[in-house]
C-alpha cells in the first residue's frame, strides 16, 4: 500500500488508522518511521529488525549478524535472512515504513522491491511517502499487488473540511468557508493550522487575502500566524525543543531549563502543535516534520548562536545516554569540531566493526586538521582514505610517523586499542605493497598480546599475517596464524572475517598442490558463507580469484574470463598484490586456452607494468617467464631467437635479491624453469634434464606440488626426445596418475604441442581405462582443437547409424555388444567402424572414440 502525498495530507494518520484495523484484527504490525540517517543500510537494517523484534520477538537475529564484522553491508543477503525468518511468521503482518522518500540508496530499494517480491502470505507492506519510491510500481500495479493513495483522496472534500471546523468549535459564514476552502484546498495540515489560527481572530471573517496562492505559501503564512499567536514562553520552548530529532521528558528538561519536560510535551500534544508520541507509552515524541522544519529555520534565522548552543546541548545529553550516533549529528549542527572530533574517536572502532566506516569519513571532513592530528581515529580514517586511493606509500609515512608518536607514549607491555589499529592498517597496506616480511613482524607483535584486544581487529592482522606466510611458503607458520585466527574469530558474529579465513585455507590447498581438497573447502565456503554477500559485493572479489584458480586448474575454463574481468576490475585496498597477480595470470592462460595469444599477451605486459609500478618483483618475474613461454609456442620462425633476447633482456639477479628472506626464490624458480624451456626448443634435452634436477633438489617438502608436477612433465618430455622412451613414457604415466588424483588439466595444455604428441602416441598405446579417459579429456581441452578437427571431417559427416555405433564404443562396449544392442550383425559393425575411421582420418577405435570427444559428436 502505497500513501504519496506532499507533507501534511495525513499520511500518517492514514497509516495509524491501518495499523488500528490490523491490530483489532489480530494480526502483527510492526512500525518504522525513518529519519534521514536511515538511508545508510546498516542504520536501516538496525532499525528494522528491532523494529520487528519488539512486536516479533527473535526475528531478524540471524539477519542482524550479517552487520557485524564487516565492511560493507551485504544488503541482499540482509534481505534474504529476513524474508526467511518472515516465511515462518503464521499471523498476517504489516510493515508500516513511514517517509520512505528520505530512503536513496539503490541498494536498499532494490531490497524493499525484493521484500515484496517474495514475502510470504499475509504480510501487507504500507508506505508512506512524500514522493514516488523508486519501487517497481508498474509491475505491481499490473499484478493486481499495488494499493495506492495519492494526494487527490487525501484531501478533504468541502464537506469534510465544513465537519472538520463545526468539531473544532468554529462557526464560518459562506462566504469566509468558501475563501478558507480555495486557500487551503483540503490540506489537511492547512485547514488545521487555519482552525488554530481564526480561535485568535477577533473577527468573524477575518481577511485570508494574505495567504497566499500556492500550498507552501498558505503553509508558511498559516504556520507564522500560529506561533506567533502562542504566549512568549511557549515560542521559546517550541523554538528550543525544535532542534532534536526526538524527544523524551528529561530531554525536554535540559534544551528548555525547566522542570517539568514530560508534562510540557503532553501539554503541547494536547494543544495540537504536531507533537506526536513515537510510543504508547509516550516516553519519546517528535515534531511533524513541516512543523519541525519551521521551526528550526526561524530559530536559526532568529539566534544562530542559540541554534548551536541548544544542539551542543542536545549533544551532551544523548552521549550522557549512550546514543552516540544522535550526539554526533547533534555536535555536528553544533559547528562545534572539538566535540565532534572527540566523539567520533570515542565510538570509532565500533562504528568501523559495524561497517559504517564511512559515516566517520563524512563526519571527519567537518573537523579541521589541527584538531584531526589530537584524534587517533580520525587520523586512521585519512590513513585508509589515502591507502583506498592507493596512495600506499604516503599512508605508510602517516602511519609510521602516528605509531612513533603513540608507542612513545603508550605503555612499553601493551599496546592501545588505537596503535592496534594502526597497527592492523599497517599490515593491510604491507600486504598490498608485497612486504610480506613487515605483516610477519607485526603479527609477532600482537600474537604475544593475544586477548588483550578487541577480536575484530586481533583477528585481521592474524588474517593478514597467515596470508603473508603462505606466500612465504611458511605452511605450518600459516597453519598457526590460521588457528589463533579462529579462535579469536569465535567471538564475532560478522561473516566478513569468516571469509578471509576460509579462503586463505583454500589457497593454503592450492600452494601445496591439493586441488581437490581445495575445490571441496570452496564449495562449503560457497554454501556457508558466500551467501551472505550481495552477488557484486566487493568483499567477493578474492573469493572469486580463488574459484578461478581452481578452475583453471582443472581445465574448466567456461565464463572464467568474465568473472575474472569482475574481480580484477573490484579495486580495494584490503586486497593484496599477490592474489590480483594471480587472477591476472590466470587470466592470461584462459586467453591463450581459448585461442587468443594477442589477448594473453596484452594481460601479461599489463601485468608486468603494474608489477614494476608496485616493486613486486616477484610478479614482474612471473609475468616475463609467461611471456617467453608464450612466444616459444607461436608458429612464427624466429620465436626462438625473440625469446632468447627476451630472456636476456632481464636483470634475474637483481630481481632475485629482493627476496633474500624467502626459502624458496620464486624469481630463481622462474629463471630456472625458462631456461629449461629453452633448452627444449633449441633441442638441448640434457642441459634441461641437468637443470631439471638442479632445480627438484630446492622445492621444499610437503609444499610445491604442482612445481614438482611440471619438472616430472618436462623431464618426460626430455626423456622422449633422446630416445629413453620407457623411462619418458613411465614418467609421464605417473604425472597423469597425479594429476587425475587432483584432477589438474591444465599444466600439461601450459606446456603446449611437444606434451600434446606426446599424450597422443601413449593414448595408442595405454590399456588403462580411467588413464585411457583423462588422456582424452586433457586432449579434448587444448586450444583450438575442436575447430580444427571439425574442419577435417568430410563433407558428408556421419551418418546417424554411425554417430550410434561411434557412441556405443565410447561406451566401452565391444563390437559383439554393439551388434546386440542395434541388431546388427558383426560385418555391419565393422563396416560402420571402418567408414568412421575413414570420415574422422583417425586408424582405430582409441583415436576415433577421442576425434569423436574433440569435435562434440557424442552430445546428445
């Protein structure tokens, strides 16, 4: 139900009215009227499920989780919780949300359209609003799912408004009703302020002339002549209750300096002067908003002064009664920096673990820099803003020179919650600038103090620190930080942090080689925790670099590229260099999988600058061996000699002394293996297998797996080109065997044509069923080979008896069974085999069965 009409049509009182029918009806309503803080969705949903909760008691419990912990509010999944606890409310519900045209956020729109999408039976959500909400209206006005009100049966008809004035004790002659009436035009709150006003007129039909034509004029004259018709006293303490969002008695008391708060706010709602109570029992009361509105702007107009005095009075009562929010709105109206500054920094941390990080940014702007320097939170806020923008370097000098300062005067065994923080951001942009030995240092530090500190911010720089060890290839030291990590984690309700572990454990999987378990540990991240976010939240980019990593891995490469552009494209600071490289390279291969080499290319030389502008070498290194070892597998002539120069175009030892405090160089590992490659192409395969060896001998245990994996394919490799090829095709058969395990496809496709032949002659020649499949499958994803074997079929195709012989053999059945199964004869089968073998260009049935798989002649 939706009630739109500008201010003072009665919105409200129609919305009331509803609420009363409900109720006598036995069913639930639950009431919400929005101030303009609510167009922030952790606000809103606050609000909300308390507002639920006190009519509906539990309900939203689960939903209010989603707010704790994290840095931005999932506001689809919010939504989600919601509508789950809702589903199994059995009594009819109204939602009644009051000055929805205050709400703005798409995100919270696009919420409340999918609130009424899918609530369940029997809920009714009844809205009140100055304007159309940018609901989808249409759509449910052509399902019959719309109620409208509009300012057109609001207004009171001249009866009406005649009814009005007779119960108020005013008697008008004609010819006065019909000017009050066409002044008015049955606007609610102008024929009532015109009833207040003509109670104090001396004459029976006082002149209306000075109206005004227009409602907000008749509003503004109408409003002016009743309070100024009021007793002086009673102007002030309007004029000095005006300036709180609401009300209660002992507030009253302190804005107006009297004593008897509650018994005047009872008295100005029995005087009618839009005082309306927010609760039965009449403990808080607020202004209608036209009334309020008016009365703050000729109080602001009148005594600036006082304006600000009664708001830094405000102010200092709801900090008094924990209602931290309304203080600082109220310090801020106050002009009155200090205080502001004082009470952002006294809530800051848990206005940042309730994800409202950026109202403290809205606030800061408010408060000049030479206070801002007194105020360690405020200060953070520039820190973050700057490290957001990724102006990394800058923020890591604000940051030293804050934590030099309050080190110097915190005490020598702990450290304050602030330094924590800083601290934590500390580890975060360390993190992101490839430092991973500064996030281990710091983590040493808070890992002696553990407890001691608030959990959220404990629990981040562990996050931090684990992340930096896997990189580290520090597993039993990641395993560690992992969890002190969670334990500490038991203790928040937040999903954000949640994720960070569990993807951290997954690629934790991924380093040492286990892509099965870590394909397992994301599908129950998928289902515990991802569900929580909104589909483009940027709290899932990571998450999605790690799928992608999986995938590829085991050659599932379908809408990769997509996803990966999203996640690549998600900038943020809270993640690292090291997983945006990853997603980078990756996306590199996808490319080349698919057959663009130009496009791959273009990724890599990205890559490499971004690399170069971060100093994370190690990347710049990697992107520079993809490079080489794509331009070796171009058909062009001279690809050697251009990869050569490419390779010597490099400082590799300069690169690698950035790394001295790594056990494994990675920037050696990529030189070594580039080397290897090019021994191969200039038909070197002894040099190769020598530093093959060299480099098994530096991979450490327990870790590197599928570095081990590929030296064992290119040693095969070797192997076969100088004529060992017992040795070569054993070696091959146990890297097939280790890669089917963790199912890892696209190691051998990286490698390009020399592996593909060579999967090729032992497919001939395996007996193996299950080795015999994942052969084919490997040869079925290398690029451009389902284009290029359709183009070799011939022109007639197979016939449809042929395409049910070819399937029933890529079943496994012999040509005896085949024959049963199509009553043919076993001539006919082999006739059919042999006109396949001749249509596909293959010479038996393994080879026939694979072309088959290339060119998707066995889909249904």
């Amino acid at each position: 139900m939706l009630i739109s009409a500008p201010a003072g049509f009665g919105k409200t009182s129609v919305l009331a009215a509803l609420a009363q029918l409900r109720l006598g009806a036995g069913g639930a309503v639950a009431w919400l009227s929005i101030d303009p803080e609510d167009n922030e969705p952790s606000r809103f949903f606050q609000h909300l499920i308390e507002t639920l909760g006190r009519f509906l008691p539990g309900l939203g419990k689960e939903a209010l989780a989603y707010l704790q912990n994290t840095m931005r509010v999932p506001v689809a999944s919010v939504m989600e919780s919601l509508l789950v606890d809702l589903a199994e409310v059995e009594q009819p519900l109204l939602l009644v949300l009051d000055d929805l045209h205050l709400i703005q956020d798409a995100e919270l729109l696009g919420a409340l359209n999918r609130l009424v999408k899918f609530a369940p039976h029997g809920f009714v959500l009844a809205v009140g609003s100055r304007s159309q909400p940018a609901l989808h209206l249409a759509t449910l006005r052509a399902k019959g799912m719309l109620v409208e009100i509009s300012e057109q049966e609001l207004r009171l008809s001249p009866a009406e408004t005649h009814e009005y004035l007779i119960h108020r004790g005013l008697q008008l002659d004609s010819t006065a009703f019909t000017e009050l009436y066409r002044h008015t035009e049955g606007w609610m709150v102008g024929v009532h302020l015109a009833s207040l006003w003509l109670r104090h007129q001396p004459q029976a039909c006082p002149p209306m002339g000075d109206m005004g034509s227009d409602q907000s004029a008749v509003g503004d004259y109408l409003l002016a002549s009743v309070f100024e018709q009021l007793p002086t006293d009673k102007q002030e303490q309007l004029l000095a209750l005006s300036v709180a969002q609401r009300l209660s008695g002992n507030l009253a008391n302190s804005l107006t300096g009297c004593k008897n708060g509650q018994q005047l706010l009872e008295e100005l709602e029995a005087m009618q002067l839009f005082l309306l109570p927010m609760d039965r029992e009449r403990q808080w009361y607020r202004f209608h908003n036209l009334f309020a509105e008016f009365l703050r702007a000729r109080l602001k107009s009148r005594d600036p002064e006082r304006f600000k005095q009664l708001n830094f009075n405000a102010s200092l009562w709801f900090t008094n009664h924990h209602m931290q929010n309304l203080a600082i709105e109220h310090a801020s109206l106050a002009e009155d920096p200090e205080m502001l500054a004082a009470l952002v920094d006294g809530c800051g941390l848990e206005l940042i673990n309730r994800g409202q990080l950026h109202l403290i940014y809205r606030w800061r702007q408010q408060v000049p820099d030479e206070i801002v320097e007194r105020f360690p939170i405020l200060l953070l806020v520039d820190v973050w803003t700057r490290a957001a923008e990724l102006g990394l370097t800058e923020a890591n000098r604000i940051l030293d020179e804050l934590m030099t300062r309050w080190e110097d005067s915190a005490t020598a065994a702990q450290h304050s919650e602030k330094l924590l923080a800083a601290l934590t951001i500390k580890a975060v942009i360390a993190l992101q600038k490839d430092d991973l030995q500064t996030c281990a240092n710091l983590a040493r530090r808070v890992e002696v103090q553990l407890g001691q500190h608030p959990a959220f911010l404990e629990v981040a720089i562990l996050i931090v620190a684990a992340l930096a060890s896997v990189m580290l290839s520090q597993p039993e030291q990641a395993r560690h930080l992992l969890a002190l990590a969670q334990q500490r984690n038991h203790f928040l309700e937040g999903r954000y942090l949640d994720m960070q572990l569990a993807n951290i454990e997954i690629l934790l999987c991924l380093e040492q080689g286990q892509i099965k378990q870590a394909e397992l540990l994301f599908g129950q991240l998928r289902a515990r925790i991802i569900p929580w976010f909104a589909e483009k939240s940027r709290a899932l980019a990571l998450p999605t670099i790690t799928e992608a990593l999986i995938a590829y891995r085991q050659g599932r490469t379908e809408g990769l590229e997509e996803r990966l552009r999203w996640a690549l494209a998600t900038v943020d600071v809270i993640n690292p260099i090291d997983l945006y490289a990853q997603g980078m390279l990756c996306m590199a291969h996808v490319q080349r999988m698919r057959g663009a080499p130009k496009e791959a290319l273009g990724t890599l030389l990205l890559m490499q600058g971004l690399a170069a502008r971060e100093q994370a070498w190690r990347f710049y290194a990697q992107a520079v061996g993809d490079e080489i070892a794509l331009i070796l597998q171009e058909p062009a002539t001279d690809r050697l000699k251009r990869a050569e120069q490419r390779f010597k175009a490099v400082d590799w030892a300069g690169l690698a002394g950035h790394y001295p405090y790594m056990r494994f160089n990675p920037v050696l590992w990529v030189q070594s293996l580039t080397c290897i490659r090019l021994h191969q192409a200039r038909g070197h395969y002894s040099e190769a297998l020598h530093e093959i060896t060299r480099l098994r001998s530096l991979l450490l245990d327990d870790w590197h797996g599928q570095q081990r994996l590929r030296l064992d394919l290119l040693a095969a490799l070797s192997y076969q080109r100088l004529g060992y090829k017992e040795r070569a095709q054993s070696l091959l058969v146990q890297c097939l065997i280790d890669a089917e395990r963790e199912g890892v496809r696209s190691l051998f496709v990286e490698e390009g044509q020399a592996i593909r032949l060579f999967l090729q002659q032992l497919e001939a020649a395996e007996r193996q069923p299950a080795l015999q499949g994942f052969i084919q499958a490997l040869l079925v994803a290398w690029p451009g080979q389902c284009e290029s074997r359709a183009c070799e079929l011939s022109e007639e195709g197979l016939t449809e008896r042929e395409r049910e012989v070819i399937c029933l053999a890529a079943q496994g059945l012999s040509n005896d069974q085949i024959g049963q199964r199509l009553l043919l004869a076993l001539g006919t089968v082999k006739w059919h085999l042999h006109n396949i073998y001749e249509k596909l260009k293959v010479r038996n049935r393994t080879q026939a069965i694979r072309r088959a798989h290339e060119m998707r002649l066995l889909e249904s």
